[in-house]
C-alpha cells in the first residue's frame, strides 16, 4: 500500500507545483538577478521610460541599467547630492500624475520605501553620470546610445 502513495505524490508534484505562482528569475546581470517582480513594479511604478511597454523591453531596461550601474562602479563624480536625489523624487512623482498615492503603489508591487529610494538615488546616479561623461557631445543622446551598446556587447547582451 505504501509504494501507492509514493507513486500517488510524486505524480501529483509537478500539479501542486504548477498550480502556484512563482517569481521567476528572468536574467542575471552583472551578479544581479531581475525577477518577474522586478519587470512588474517597474512597469506599475514608471521606473523605466514612457516609452518602454512590453515586457522585454522592460528587461532590456532594467538590463542595461544594470550593466551602466556596474560600469559606474564607485565613480565619486556619478554620487548626486541629496538635493539631487529629492528633485529626481518629485520628477518622477509628478510623471506618475493622478493616481492611487505613491503608497499605494508601493504596496501593490510589494516594493517599500526604502528600496524605492534606493533605485530613485540609483536611477539620479546614472543620470549625473551620462550628463557630465556625454553632455559636451554634440548628440549627448546617440553618445549615450552608444555606450548602453557597448555594454551590452561586451556583457554578451544583444
């Protein structure tokens, strides 16, 4: 009787399994993982450009923010300042417009506050870092085009 119930479960594994829903690990990048969740409350939240809607281009988003992340790397000249930090917060606060309150959104992406900020000082330390490297380039937007391409060759990324 015992074989039974044995060959009953493991049979019945890969439903259980399947019934529930799992955060998947969608790439990892430069040690990084992004997750299912991470497309998700990027979308919900505006992380990423207006311009960016499907979920793959999401992850070429969040990808190449990774990769100009480690690029950076301890760069002291990319460290905004926290007036920096708080304007680039009420950008991107008033490009959410109406709405449920950012609270709520936070919650709804189970996302808190702190690691809000966290990617907002992020995003604003990228932000820096393009203008001063590229801001004297004549085509401050193809130069900056051309470095995400870069990094992503070289990460092995197409």
């Amino acid at each position: 009787m015992r074989p039974r119930w044995i060959l009953v479960l493991v049979l019945m594994t890969p439903v259980l399994v399947g019934a529930q829903q799992v955060d998947q690990t969608k790439r990892i990048v430069a040690g990084r993982v992004i997750m299912d969740t991470d497309l998700t409350a990027a979308l919900e939240l505006q992380l990423v450009p207006p311009s960016v809607k499907t979920p793959d281009e999401v992850l070429i988003a969040l990808e190449n923010r990774l990769l100009k992340l480690v690029e950076i790397g301890n760069t002291a000249l990319a460290t905004p300042t926290e007036e920096e930090v708080t304007t680039f917060r009420q950008e991107w606060e008033r490009a959410l417009g109406s709405g449920d309150p950012v609270s709520a959104r936070l919650a709804k992406v189970h996302m808190t506050e702190a690691e809000l900020m966290a990617w907002l000082r992020e995003d604003a330390r990228i932000q820096k870092f393009q203008r001063v490297r590229f801001g004297r380039d004549p085509n401050p937007d193809a130069a900056v085009t051309r470095w995400t391409q870069d990094l992503r060759r070289r990460a092995g990324l197409k």
